[in-house]
C-alpha cells in the first residue's frame, strides 16, 4: 500500500485527477464528505488530504510514503525528501512587491511582511539587504497598506490580489509549480510502486 499525501484545496483536486488517469484512482475520494483519509486496495494506494504546507513534514517522517507540495513549501521548509517529478501544475510565483513607485531607501532597514521567512531572508541576504521580516499567516498585501511593513513577498498567480490592492511586482524571486516528493526510506523500499507513479503520472504531464 502506497501511503500518498495530497494538498487539500484545488490543487489536490486537479492533482488527484493526474493519479486517477495515471492508474491509481480511488473513487471514493470524489464523493462528498469530511473524511481525510481513502482507500482503494484494488489499487494498491490510501490517499490523506493534508493541510498544503504540512506535505513535507507527512512525507519527510514517512507518515506518507510520497506526495504533492508546492516548490514554495519545499523552498520555504527544506523537507528532507526525494523531489521526483515537476507536475507542471500550481504554477505561480514568488516575488516581492510593493506600493507602486516605491523607492527603497537603503539608509534603513526594510520591513518586508511575508509567510515566507526563510525564503525572504535568503533573497535579501543574496542582494546584501537588511531587512526586518514581519511573520504573517495571510492576507500579506494588506501590510504595506496599513503601515506594517515596506514590501512583501508572496505568491502572485494571476496578479489581481496585487492589482486590486494598489500594489505591484517589484521582482520575481523564483518561480514555483507542484512538486511530486518522496520519502527517502520509502524511495528505496517502495522502489518500483513509486517509480510506476512517476511513470504514470510523467505520462500525464507531457
Ligand atoms: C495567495 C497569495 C496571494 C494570492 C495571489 O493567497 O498569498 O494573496 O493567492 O493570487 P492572485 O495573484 O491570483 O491574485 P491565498 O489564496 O493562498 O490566501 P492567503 O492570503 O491566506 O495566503
């Protein structure tokens, strides 16, 4: 039985369609419930949806043997895990942004409100930037607009959040899509039910 997790949301919807045409479908999934868990023994796989910035903690303790996060979570948290395969879906990404017009003054440290510390901290360190990070759970744009911080950096998709808020992308950081992961003991234990996966899945995507 292949242990995979999946991000709950709609990124998980469309991912979970990718497994099912890949031959590892669960109908049970589709219907609806508040179940978390499901399991089609036929198939050899039991699917969890977890919450999408949890993924690299199931897959890296092996709670799931294999599973879908986005490269911003993986960038983000480090999971010690197997990156398999880019899905080629959730794609996005990663920038900083700010009022527009906005002019860094480098005399002072700048204030940047995100969910993303360590990725923040990392880009500014590689500009030789101070800044003093503001730790946000969400609603990241609302920051520069209260006074909270200078910029943010966040994920932008379509780029309307960044628009309908007076806002704009002043770089992009990296840009991200889902990634397919895997634990590194189940790598080597479930060698050939991940690699048939892969292989699926690869079928799917290109
Ligand atoms: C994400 C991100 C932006 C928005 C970008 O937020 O943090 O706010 O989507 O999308 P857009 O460019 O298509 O407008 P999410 O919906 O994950 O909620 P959050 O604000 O709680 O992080």
């Amino acid at each position: 039985m292949l242990n995979v997790a999946l991000p709950k949301g709609r990124l998980g919807e469309s991912v979970y369609d990718m497994f099912e045409k890949a031959g590892f479908g669960c109908p049970a999934i589709k219907e609806e419930s508040r179940k978390l868990i499901f399991e089609s023994v036929e198939n050899g796989v039991r699917y969890f949806w977890v919450k999408p910035s949890d993924v690299g903690v199931y897959v890296e303790r092996g709670a799931a043997d294999i599973g879908v996060a986005g490269k911003d979570i993986l960038l983000e948290y480090e999971p010690d895990i197997y990156e398999l395969a880019d899905l080629h879906c959730g794609i996005c990404r990663m920038v900083s942004a700010g009022p527009k017009g906005f002019h860094d003054d480098t005399t002072r440290t700048l204030r940047v409100a995100t969910k993303f510390s360590h990725i923040a901290q990392t880009y500014y360190t590689s500009q030789g930037r101070d800044i003093d990070i503001i730790h946000l759970n969400g609603s990241i744009e609302i920051a520069p607009l209260l006074g909270l911080s200078d910029l943010i950096v966040d994920i932008v998709e379509t780029g309307t959040t960044l628009k309908e808020n007076n806002l704009e992308v002043i770089d992009t950081i990296v840009p991200i899509s889902a990634r397919l992961i895997a634990n590194k003991a189940s790598y080597a234990f479930k060698k050939e039910e991940i690699d048939a996966v892969v292989r699926g899945i690869k079928k799917e995507t290109t």
